[in-house]
C-alpha cells in the first residue's frame, strides 16, 4: 500500500500525529489508517531483525575492520549486501552506520566505529551508506554526537568546544548527510545519542539537532532518539527530534498532547516532523515490502563479507618473512579464540550469524597438519549453557507460553511470547544438558532481575536479590559462579527461576557454563607449540569484553594470554599472533614473536579469510585505522577518562589519535596508516597542482618491487603553515588504495579540497583557509611521509 503524504497529513488528526511520533513497540513505528508501520533493525555489522533469538542473519566485519581497508568502494559493496540483509528482513531502517571516534583505545563500543581518524571515518561512512540506501533501505547514521565511550552514557555531559565538534566529532556525519552529488551520501535518517553535550540532552540540543544539522548541513531527514534516549516531549520536538523511540512513548504520546495544549510547542512542529517521517516511509518502501523476517545466506554476500574481512586483516609485524606460511608447515593452533573465532563485538550491534566459520576447521579444510590447544580461557562471564530447555513464561495476568531453546542466553526488549505482558512476566526454564567431562563445572548467572539456578535439584547460584553494573547495557547484574561436580555423559537437570519484577526497558538472563580446566592448559599449549614447525596464536578479546555499555579499563590482553604468547614464542621462534580484537591491545611479547596481525572481528567467514590470508591465497590488505599506543598513559585521552562529576572533558581537543602523539612526540608501538602486505612498494617521485580554493591533485607514482601482486594504500597529509590558529601537525586528507603487478608501477592521483586546509572559525560561524604555506606529504603511514609539494593561500 503506497503512502499518500498530503492525504495522511490532511486527514489525520492531532491526536494521530502525535501518536506518530513515538514508536508502538521496540521496532516499529505506529500503524494509523493510510501509514503502516516502519520497521528498524540493528546495525552496523549485520541486520539482526525485531528479535535477539529470531532467525539468522549475516555477520559482517565491525567498524574498525571496514576502517582498516581504507576502502570505500568495498565499503558500498558491503553496505549493498547490508540493504538486501534489511530487505530480507523487513527493514526499513538500518541503524547504522556508527561514526563516534577511537577517542580512547579503551571506549568498548570503539570495535563498532571506524577509526580515530573523521575523514577516514567519514569516507567508509559515504561508501556504507550510498551501499545501503541504494538498496531503498534508509541508513541512520548514528550516534549524534560525543558518544565515544560508554561511562555513564545514559548521562554524562560530554564537554566539547565548538572548533573541536566541527572539526572532529560532526565530520563524518557532516559528509554523510550531503547530498551524492557533492561526494556525500544524502543519510537519510540520524540517531541521537544519549549523552549530553556542553551540558543538554543530544535528543533535545537545539543548537545541534536544528541548528548544525538541519540549517547549516540542509538535513531534511529524520532525527531519532537512540533507544530510550528521549528527554522530554516539548523540548525534544522543538530541538528538531521526529521520533522517540522504542514504543509505546514515554515522554511523548499524552504529554506531547499536554505540551501542546500549554503551548510549549506548536502544533506546526508536530506536521514538520510528521511530514519527515511519512517522506522517509515513502522512500523505504514502508508498506510495500512483506514483513516477514526471513535468511537471505547467498553466495553473493558471503563473498562480500570474506573479500572485506582480508581487505581489514593489518599486517603489523613480519620480520623474518614468516607470512605466507609455507604449505608443508605443521601448525600449533592455539589461543582462547582459535577454535571458533571472535567474529563479532557484543551489544546492539549483534546478530545470530548465519554460518560461522571457525579458524581451527578452517585451516584443517586446507589440509594442514594441525594440533589444537586453547592454552587459556578469557571468559569475562562463562559461555551460555547449550543443551534441550523449555521456557515457560508467566504474564502477570496469568496468560503462560512454552518456548524451547537449545541455548541459556535470553534477552528481551519486547513480549516474550503472544499474550505475555513485557512489562510484568516471569520465566521459569527447566531442561537438561549433558556433560562433556567429569568433573568440577562451574555456572555463572548474570540477570536483570531476580533468577535462582538450581542443577540437579541444587542451589548453585542464587541471585534472588536483583543486583546491577555489569552486562545487558550495563543493566545486568555482575556475574555469579557456582560450581557442581558433574559426570560425563549423565544428563544433569536445570532449572532456573527468573521472578516476575517489573522492569520498563529491557530484561535477560545469562545463564553460563565452563567445563573443568586442565591441570596445565598454558603448558599443553607451549607443548604442541615445540613440536610444530609453526606456532600461529589467535588472542584477543570477545563481546563481554568489547560491548556496548562497558569500556575496557586496560590495553592488556584478558586472562593468561600474555603469559601464553611469552611461553610459546620461548619455545618456537616461528611464532605468529593474530589478534582477534576490536581495538588496540598491548603486546609486552611483541619483540620475541616473528609476525603479528590484527584481524579485529572480522564477521563470520573469520574462518575461512583468516586461512587464506596465513597461506598467502590473499594477501591481507589492512593499514591501521588507529593508533596502537605502548602504554595505555600515552594516550589523548588519559587523563580525561572515563570523567568525573557527570562530565566528560574532551580536554584533547583537536589532538586525538595520530595528532597527538605527533604533538607530545610520542613514539607509539604502531603509527596510524600503517600496515604491511606480501609485496613491497616505493614511492617515486610525486607532484602538486591546482589551487585550494579549487582543488588540488597530489600525483603520486609508486612501484611494486616486490615479487607478487600488491595493494598499497597512498596517503595524503596536509601540514599548516606556522603561524595562525593553533592546529595539529598534520591531518589527513586523501588516501587511495591500489592494487599493483609485480615489478609495475602506477600514478595514482588523490584530490585535497579546500576542507582539506579549512579550520572551523569560530567567530565568523564557518570554515575558513588561514592564509600561508601549507606542506602536502605523501606516504603510507603517519610518519613514513615525504614530501609531495606545497600550496600557498
Ligand atoms: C544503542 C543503539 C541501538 C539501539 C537499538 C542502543 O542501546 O546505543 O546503537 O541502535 O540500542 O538497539
């Protein structure tokens, strides 16, 4: 059914506008006569659906993996493959792309953005978007704005001067909104995020939402609040906010209507915002599509998703030209996240992939000789039961459902199941799993709310006095283990009881089990490293580690696995890490390892990418998107962090990431751009033309000396002259990715524009180029630079 915009608006009534205003449920906007209803989906590294346990989508490479292959126009592939996921799914929302900055290299949801870089971010971002809403799904880009950590994040007052937002933080969703014709993606929906700004609710800051955004950039999409995110009815609205979400409202909805008849607000606000929403549903084809949630698993994505997760894959180190491996090497597989991979962060930017691709089955499909050990666990909270379970929901009302799962991790933002009240249910889940091993297991459960756990009839954890500050947005209660001795191959009965208790947002339940350890499982590991040709390490982090609502509170590698990577690079000098990882890890080992390679979560071909990249099938085609910093002091934003008093400082200012360390002279473990491949490059000779207020072309030629086909990505600084406003030594302005032939070289041509030189004046309210010398330096990382040329304003 085609939306008739004018008929709706003329014949709806106020009450019905306003009802339009807020979300009916979690994912959906409201059904009126003449407009159905608009459906949303996370976002970014996937399109999950309406529902955490519903039907299984594709897994993508996060944000710093599509950041780190410095490739836009494999970006818009991925982002068409993400419009056909959404269209598959009934989505006419995607919630994504995520342009916050690496601000700090602890941020947990840093493995969901791009990079620290905002034009390298707002690059990636135009390539994700264009992809996606050429599909006739909306983006919305997402979170506006100072939203890069996670403490306190439903409050903090993120303080930011006005040059600094401008320059930084709003560029990427500045070159997301402008229209395609002017090299930006015409975004056609933005999320709020829930921080405040210099001290007012992003959902309600007037200065940002109608000012910035809407006058200034000529945004005529829609603004929505990030989930729960809404302040207030009046205020929002008239700061430019279209839609509260999720549903049913909360602060709009009867106090809207309130607000308006007091008002506070007009009734004109209301048709504005109305008539965003009603164009937006019209371009996405809301209504017209079926809403059925189905798999869409085609060659054609899954091809996308392995070429993108070897383009993110950052060779760091490798020395001794241990990678590729030679194809008679005996490998040690080993490493917590070895066997399965770490394909995706956690939080809202989960999905159920599709077919996850382990590493270990992986490289033994190539057919290599291969041993296994984990050597360590990092479970931050113990992996969910699997086993035959039954959950019997109880609504307050009385109404019952039986749902069966095969898996304890449950979480629910709307009714459960038909008839069961979300705000006033309970569960009580009783079934069985069998033990692998005999011996001492341990359960952990972590609930929003109240839950006992019972095995075999007995009390393991009793968590029957709800407790928060840990997992599920920060909602969650911390982890409590329990431990049973346990036969293997006896079925052991379960039974949890998770109590009714009302609770307006969100509700779950983590029920994990980790089975005995070994007596020695670090030793067992340096064992069968010893007796291979070759160690190959997967470390790293997972999504308790990286998630949404938690920041890190260290650089360092969880669990053992320090102590693992010393022990096994002691014992075999051919000894490669791959870390699995979001976001930068320290690496005390670095020195005693021949290579290492940051693969980040790379979506769920991990398996099959990681193989071919180990073996030289492909060659891993990543530069760094960030900083890797020695020490987690050396960092922009270490004594800022997390914030004190509700505010966070952003005290850096314009100097994060590669800008500050070029700033203190700090040396860090690896610059930003920097990345190796299997061939080697050199840069020749190099030219400036053109003028900056029309646009200046820096030439570049470079030559593969090496003895295989090679990508280099060419990057372009640009130096301020002395004097003027105070501003970073250098920013990066253009960068180009090319793949050259053995021994052939290439020109390759990089376009500056004037923002390339512009600074944000504050006083006169726009960008202007100081006058002077500016320096344009070529290389392929932040500090491997030589001079290009100079231009003269
Ligand atoms: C996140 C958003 C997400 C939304 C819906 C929020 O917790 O911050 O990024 O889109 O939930 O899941």
């Amino acid at each position: 059914m085609a939306i008739d915009v004018e008929a709706v608006l003329r014949d709806l009534d106020l009450e019905q506008k306003v009802s339009l205003l807020a979300g009916f449920d979690a994912w959906h906007t409201m059904e009126l006569p003449g407009v159905p209803a608009m459906r949303c989906s996370d976002g970014p590294a996937g399109v999950r659906g309406t529902s955490w346990q519903g039907p299984r989508s594709a897994s993508f490479p996060c944000g710093s993996s599509l950041g780190a292959s410095f490739d836009p126009a494999l970006v818009e592939e991925i982002g068409h493959a993400l419009g056909r996921e959404a269209r598959s799914k009934g989505v006419n929302v995607l919630l994504a792309p995520t342009v916050n900055l690496h601000r700090t290299p602890i941020g947990g949801r840093n493995f969901e953005c791009i990079s620290e870089d905002p034009w390298l971010t707002a690059r990636i971002a135009v390539g994700y978007v264009r992809g996606v809403q050429a599909e006739g799904v909306a983006a919305c880009i997402k979170h506006f704005v100072a939203n890069d950590t996670e403490f306190e994040r439903m409050s903090i007052s993120s303080e930011v001067d006005e040059r600094t937002l401008r320059e930084l933080y709003l560029a990427p969703f500045e070159a997301a909104v402008a229209p395609l014709d002017r090299g930006g993606a015409g975004v056609q929906a933005l999320m709020s995020s829930y921080n405040k700004v210099n001290g007012t609710f992003a959902s309600e800051h007037s200065e940002l939402l109608r000012g910035v955004l809407r006058e200034d950039w000529c945004f005529d999409g829609v603004v929505i609040s990030d989930w729960y995110g809404t302040h207030s009815a009046a205020a929002s609205l008239e700061a430019g906010l279209d839609l509260e979400m999720p549903g049913p409202a909360r602060l709009r909805g009867a106090n809207l209507l309130a607000a308006l008849r007091d008002a506070e607000v007009t009734e004109s606000r209301v048709d504005e915002s109305v008539r965003r929403l009603l164009d937006l549903f019209v371009a996405t084809g809301v209504g017209e599509r079926g809403t059925e949630e189905l798999v869409d698993d085609s060659v054609q994505t899954r091809d996308v998703i392995r070429r993108a997760a070897i383009a993110g894959m950052v060779l760091l180190k490798n020395d001794v030209g241990l990678l590729p491996l030679a194809l008679d090497s005996s490998i040690a597989l080993i490493g917590p996240n070895a066997e399965r991979g770490q394909i995706q962060g956690g939080g809202s930017a989960k999905v159920r992939p599709n077919r996850p691709i382990g590493v270990l089955s992986a490289i033994r499909g190539r057919g290599l000789d291969v041993t296994y050990e984990q050597g360590c666990s990092i479970d931050k909270r113990l992996a969910a039961l699997t086993g035959e379970f039954v959950v019997h929901y109880e609504s307050g009302d009385g109404a019952t459902a039986d749902v069966p799962t095969d898996r304890l991790s449950l979480m629910w933002m709307d009714a459960p199941a038909a008839k069961i009240d979300k705000a006033h249910f309970g569960a009580r889940i009783s079934g069985s799993f069998v033990p692998a091993v005999t011996g001492d297991w341990q359960f952990g459960v972590t609930s929003v709310g109240a839950a006992v756990l019972r095995i075999n009839g007995e009390v393991v954890v009793d968590l029957s006095s709800p407790q928060t500050g840990g997992a599920f947005f920060g909602m969650g209660s911390p982890e409590i283990r329990g431990t049973v001795a346990l036969e293997q191959g006896v079925p052991a009965i379960v039974d949890v009881d998770y109590a009714v208790i009302e609770y307006p947002m969100l509700r779950g339940l983590l029920i994990g089990a980790a089975p005995p350890a070994g007596d020695d499982p670090v030793g067992d590991a340096v064992r069968a490293a010893a007796a291979a040709s070759v160690a190959v390490l997967v470390v790293g982090t997972n999504d308790d580690w990286e998630t949404e609502g938690e920041d890190r509170d260290t650089l360092s590698l969880p669990g053992r696995q320090d102590e693992l990577i010393a022990r096994v690079a002691q014992v075999n000098p051919n000894t490669v890490v791959v870390i699995n990882a979001g976001s930068p890890v320290a690496m005390p080992w670095l020195d005693s390892v021949a290579a290492v390679m940051q693969v980040w979560f790379p979506g769920e071909e991990f398996g099959e990418a990681l193989a071919d990249v180990l073996l030289g099938i492909a060659e891993p085609g990543g530069r760094l998107p960030l900083t890797i910093p020695r020490r987690l002091e050396d960092t922009p934003a270490y004594a800022h962090h997390p914030g004190r008093n509700g505010l966070a400082v952003y005290g850096e200012g314009l100097n994060i990431g590669y800008r500050w360390y070029d700033a203190e002279e700090i040396e860090p473990l690896f610059v930003f751009g920097h990345g190796l491949g299997y061939t080697t490059f050199e840069f020749g000779p190099s030219a400036v033309a053109g003028t900056i207020l029309t646009g200046v072309d820096v030439t570049v030629s470079i030559t593969n000396s090496g003895s295989r086909v090679g990508s280099e990505v060419v990057q372009c600084y640009v130096e301020p002259p002395a004097g003027g406003p105070v501003r970073p030594l250098r920013t990066l302005g253009a960068f180009v990715k090319v793949v050259v032939s053995a021994g052939a070289s290439a020109t390759v041509t990089l376009h500056l524009d004037e923002r390339a030189f512009s600074v944000w004046d504050v006083a006169a309210h726009g960008w202007v180029v100081p006058t002077g010398e500016y320096r344009v330096v070529v290389g392929n990382s932040s500090r491997e630079l030589r001079e290009a040329g100079s231009v003269t304003r």
